[in-house]
C-alpha cells in the first residue's frame, strides 16, 4: 500500500480560525445570501516581466460552518492567455453558510504553470470587513502577480504541484458539486508530473494524482 504524505495548502493555514462572535440576522434565516463580481488579474514571470500564458487559476471562497473554516461555497477557474490575463467570471447571490465567509479566504486563488513555484494569493480585507457581507469581491482586480521559475529537484517540484493538486480544506461532497474545476487542476498537475524526468517518488506522485483523476471522472 502507497503512502502519500503532501504538505499542507499554505492557503489553509492562513485562514482565521474562525469568525468573531456577533449577532447576524441571517444566522436566523438559514442562512446568508452572496455574489462576486467578475474580475482579473495578470501573471507574469519575475525575472524577466514577460507575461505568462497556459497559467491555471483556482478561485475558492470557503466559509464557516460550526466556528470553524469549512470547504469551498464557490469555485471558478480560469487560465491565462498569451498576454498573461486571466478573467473570472462574476457569481450569484446564492446561499451560504449563516456564519459567513472567510475573510482573506473570499476567495484565496492558486497559480499553477509548469517550470514555476506554484503560488497562493488571499484576498486583502479592509479593516470594516464582516464576515456575512454580501459582496466578496477581490479587492486586487487588475492588479499583476508575478510567478518564481522553480529551482529545484523534479521531486521538489513535483511535491508542490501535487499539494496544490490534491490538498484543500473540502468535503467529498463539495468536491463533487465542483468537480470540474477540481478534475481540471489535476488533469493539468498529471501533465506536469509527466514532463518531469522520471524517478522513485515523482512516480509515486503520479500514481496518487492518477486514482484521483480516477475516482472523480
């Protein structure tokens, strides 16, 4: 039997814990009703400021069930184009937990290309921002991130892109409901790992990035 031991999406770990406590009509109701704008952003490469097309993008907004960080209530994706522009479209209102979404995690977007380090951003919150806000805009539309080309072992990589792959704060059944999104991801993290000169572990990563493909198709 294979073990596999990923590194935890540091996107997680920067997430509150959990909202502050207050009285919020919509815990009455059920609960709350969100929407997000669309919005963009540029990716380049940070050494030499060219943009970088074929880039993959996840979007996830979580929220909070029961005190406590919960999987994605929305999830959109997109990849870049030539000019490195990425474009997400706008959602809702839809129904989400009565305890509101995670600030800085509303939505917290991953960045994956081959031959670079994979990357988080959270989304910034101003000091007025609640939890159960309607509106969870991005508040970095337009802006441009810049992706690291990776130095390192093809195991190192691999490792990293199987952690942006497979990790993330979801249930099975969320996974589900988004399960093109996630098949996406992990479709284009296989195709990495199979561009990567071969050796114990990288296969080993494979092989785990293969059952879930699996699994979800």
């Amino acid at each position: 039997m294979r073990s596999l031991t990923l590194p935890l999406l540091v996107a997680t770990a920067m997430l509150p814990a959990g909202p502050a406590e207050a009285v919020r009509p919509c815990r009455w109701v059920g609960g709350c009703l969100y929407a997000s704008p669309a919005f963009r952003i540029t990716v380049i490469d940070r050494r030499s400021g060219r943009p970088l097309a074929d880039v993959h993008a996840l979007a996830e907004w979580h929220g909070y069930v029961g005190g406590r960080t919960d999987g994605p209530v929305m999830v959109t994706e997109a990849t870049s184009r030539p000019d490195g522009l990425l474009t997400f479209p706008s959602w809702g209102p839809i129904l989400g937990p009565p305890e509101g979404m995670v600030l800085n995690g509303d939505p917290v977007i991953t960045l994956v290309k081959g031959g670079y380090r994979p990357r988080i951003i959270n989304n910034p919150f101003p000091v007025e921002a609640d939890e159960t806000d309607r509106v969870r805009a991005f508040r970095q539309n337009g802006e441009t991130f810049a992706l690291e080309p990776f130095r390192g072992t093809p195991t190192e990589l691999a490792t990293e892109l199987v952690a942006f792959g497979m990790a993330g704060p979801r249930t099975e059944e969320q996974t589900a409901v988004f399960r093109t999104s996630y098949l996406n991801r992990l479709r284009r993290v296989r195709g990495e790992l199979n561009a990567l000169a071969p050796d114990r572990r990288v296969t080993d990563l494979l092989w785990h990035v293969e059952r879930r493909i699996s699994s979800l198709e």
